[in-house]
C-alpha cells in the first residue's frame, strides 16, 4: 500500500529559500511517484535540461510517452539560482569556442545558439509563461589589463567568424552604459535574454504537463539498471520507472554516477542581491539600458537588475568540492563578503544600498567548459547531457534538442556541434582528481585577484581548466 512506502528522507520543504528567484513566486510542487510506471522515455531531473528535453520530445511526436522524476522540486538545483543570463555563450567565450572547435563548428555553434535564444523567447510568448524575460543585451567589460587582451581576442574571434553581433565599446562608452570609474573597455552582444531562472522552470513544468508529460517531484532515484533488452529501470522509494529509454540531466548531482563523475567536477557559485535602489540610486550608476554585464576575470563577476529595482552580484569566487554537491558549501560568509567588497569597489556610489541576501549552488563543470550529451554503454538507451559551466540557461535548450535527436535517432545537422562531437576531457584518477582541480582553483583565484595571469604556474593551471 501507499502508507507502506519509505518516507521522504531528504528536506524539501526549504526550496524557497535556496535562491532569490525561488522566493519571489507561490509554487505548489507536483505529485510524487506512487507505484510502479512505464515509459517510452524517463527523465532524471526537472531543470532546464530535463523539462526541455521533455518538450522537445512531445512536441516532435506528441505519442511519446515522457516521465520526468525530480529529486526535489522543478528547478531546485543550477535551473533556479542562476543569475537569469541567456547567453549565446559556448565554452569559456568565442575565442574559445573557434580555438577548440574551429572555425566552421564555431560560427555553427554560435548561430544555432542566436537561434535557441530567439525559440526561448518566442516559446515562453506562445506557451504564456511570464518569466520577466527581457533582451537587452550583455556587456562583457574589463577591469584589468590582463581583460584588456580576452576582450580583443573575443573581437577578433567575432570578426573571424563573420559575426556582426559583437560591437566593441570604448572606455568612455562603457561609461555611457554603466557608470564605473573599473570599467575599461567592452564589447556588447545585442543576442542575450535576461529571465527569472525559477520561473522559467516553473513554466516549463508546467508547458511539459501540458502536453502529456507526467512529471513526479519529490522522488528520488536511488538505482539505475540496464536489463539487457530491454530498457532502463529507474529504482525510486516509491515505486519502478521501467523505461525503453532514459535520459540523465541532473547536472552536478550526476557526480553520484562513476562513469560520469570521471568528466566532470563541482564548483560552486555565489550570488548577492542588494535591497531596491530608489530612482535617485538608479541614478547614480546610469544602467538606463538594463543590460546584464559579466567581467573578463578567469572567473567572472556577472550583475544585473532584477525586475523589481535590485541589482544582482554574482560570481568571484568558485570554490571546488570534491565530494560533488553539498549543501553545506552554500553559505560561506567569507564568499558572500568578498562578493560584497567587489560591488562596494565597482560602485562606490552605492554606499548607502544595503546587500539583502545571498545564496549558492552547485555548477558542473567539464575540463574543456563545453556542455556534454552523448549515451552511457553501447545499448544506446542511457543518455546523459551537462556540464553547462554556469552558462546554462541558454545552451540547455540547444542541447535538449540534441538529446531528443540522440534518444530519437535522428540523424540531425546538431550532432555536430561540439556538445555531441568534443569528447569530454577524462579527469585523473583517485586523489589526483581532487587535488589537481582545487589546486588549479586556488592558483587562478589568486590571479585574478592580483590581476595577472603571466606566471608559468598560472598558465598551467589555465591549460588543466581549458
């Protein structure tokens, strides 16, 4: 009987509190599993990833039978605590992206995300899901002279590419856009949404219902099994997923799965808000465009507003956990307070704006910041797609898209973007694993805040993280 089933071990009643973007909105979470299902395909986790997926799926052949099994709650994890940036960004920039993809896989790559930015856009329109969706832009500054160089080399990628998107922006122009005295040179990239991440998830949750996807939070799944001939089964406490196929798009929470955890690792990103600015705060920094704004550091600050008057202040600091997700890592005073001093550095205007909270969660990373989908063994059932880096608001729908041709068989012009075609990067075993990568974290950290990255020890760190 249902009364007979294990109870819930795992806190979920806390989700409002794990972002911003989680607080702002009622949400009623959905059904658990009760007993025993079958599928044509299960899905293990509601974020952007897995509902997209489910999409995509329903609405290339609407017979498709989807069930989507979440942990927590739509958007719990990266889906709901980003900072809300929709970027056409692939890999760590678009210098990056020509450097290891080349340049016809790039520009490839580059114009189907210009192309998923626009379908994000017009789907939450059709679909009816309010997710403060604005598109004003995104301004990549530099603070430094070290930025100076990743700016241009972005500008000559662009140009390379045959792209007329990136505009570069002067001093005195980034003064235009946004007062502070830190910026120094940009470009802007008029193809970038800013969104309320939790609601977007939301949304979706509810677009897949919709179409027939039957979606199940609060259920857990403890095992995964092949049965040869079959399809996977998906163990839960409360019943068997038995499924003909089956996608993993759980993001870092997959680092419970050795054959996944060998490519990928855990970092975790912090995020302030300040209290409303009044007009006359507003004022003072200038923004009248609202752009959302990401720094060239190693690892980057990202700000924005926030639709109701705040500005958002991410980033800095990315420590590694070796043990993968742990909610123990999400409240660093430390972390939040360096945060705090960047912004105070950025606008010392603002002395009198108050910092009204903060928060964390784990991103997944790849040695090569590329996102990954692709299948687990040689039956071609098991599908898994992460490792968005932190940018995933926008590629996660693009490679939902790929994992609905890969789980379809479809032989589709996307499996040659690098997502599918770039292998992931295998990470050293055992203990090396770990320290390598935390290593590699404190070294560029450490360059970053001293604002040069010419130490032979730097560059070695940049060649393990790129």
């Amino acid at each position: 009987s249902a009364s007979s089933r294990p109870v819930l071990s795992v806190a979920v009643g806390d989700w409002h509190t794990r972002s911003f973007w989680m607080s702002r909105r009622a949400y009623e979470p959905g059904p658990r599993l009760d007993g025993d299902q079958t599928a044509d395909v299960a899905i293990i986790g509601a974020g952007f990833t897995g509902l997209w997926t489910a999409i995509h799926l329903k609405d290339a052949d609407p017979a498709i039978d989807v069930i989507v099994l979440e942990r927590d709650i739509a958007g719990y994890g990266a889906s709901g605590r980003n900072g809300g940036f929709a970027m056409t960004m692939i890999g760590r920039n678009v210098h990056d992206l020509v450097r290891k993809a080349g340049v016809t896989r790039a520009k490839a790559t580059h114009l189907a995300m210009r192309q998923t930015l626009r379908d994000i856009e017009s789907f939450c329109a059709a679909d009816g899901i309010d997710a403060d969706i604005t598109h004003p832009g995104v301004l990549t500054v530099s603070n430094g002279p070290e930025q100076d160089l990743r700016i241009r080399q972005d500008l000559a990628a662009a140009e390379r590419l045959g792209l007329d998107d990136f505009r570069p922006v002067s001093g005195p122009q980034c003064q235009d856009l946004v007062r502070s005295e830190q910026l120094r040179m940009g470009h802007f990239e008029q193809d970038s949404l800013l969104v309320d991440p939790a609601a977007l998830a939301w949304g979706l949750r509810r677009a897949a219902e919709r179409r027939g996807v039957r979606i199940f939070e609060q259920t857990p799944v403890e095992d995964i099994t092949e049965v040869r001939g079959r399809g996977p089964e998906l163990r839960t406490p409360f019943g068997t997923v038995r499924a003909d196929r089956a996608l993993i798009a759980t993001n870092a929470y997959a680092h419970a799965i050795p054959a996944l955890r060998r490519f990928i690792f855990t970092i975790y990103a912090y995020i302030i808000v300040t209290e409303p600015l009044t007009q006359e705060q507003w004022a003072r920094v200038g923004w009248e465009q609202r752009m959302g704004i990401e720094d060239k550091r190693i690892y980057p600050h990202f700000h924005r507003p926030t639709p109701d008057g705040r500005i958002l202040w991410g980033g800095r600091d990315a420590p590694f956990s070796a043990e993968g997700p742990n909610p123990e890592r999400e409240n660093d005073p430390r972390i939040f307070g360096r945060l705090e001093e960047t912004f105070r550095w950025t606008f010392p205007q603002l002395h009198d704006v108050a910092i009204d909270r903060g928060w964390a969660g784990p991103v997944c990373g790849t040695i090569n910041c590329f996102a990954s989908a692709g299948f687990l063994g040689r039956s071609q059932r098991l599908a898994y797609a992460l490792g968005y880096a932190g940018h995933g608001v926008g590629p996660s729908h693009l490679t939902s898209r790929i994992v609905r041709d890969l789980l379809l068989g479809s032989d589709s012009e996307l499996l040659d973007l690098p997502m599918v075609s770039k292998r992931p990067v295998p990470l050293p075993p055992g203990p090396l694993h770990g320290g390598m990568l935390g290593l590699a974290e404190r070294v560029l950290q450490h360059a970053d805040d001293q604002g040069s990255d010419a130490s032979p020890l730097v560059r070695l760190a940049l060649r393990i993280l790129q």
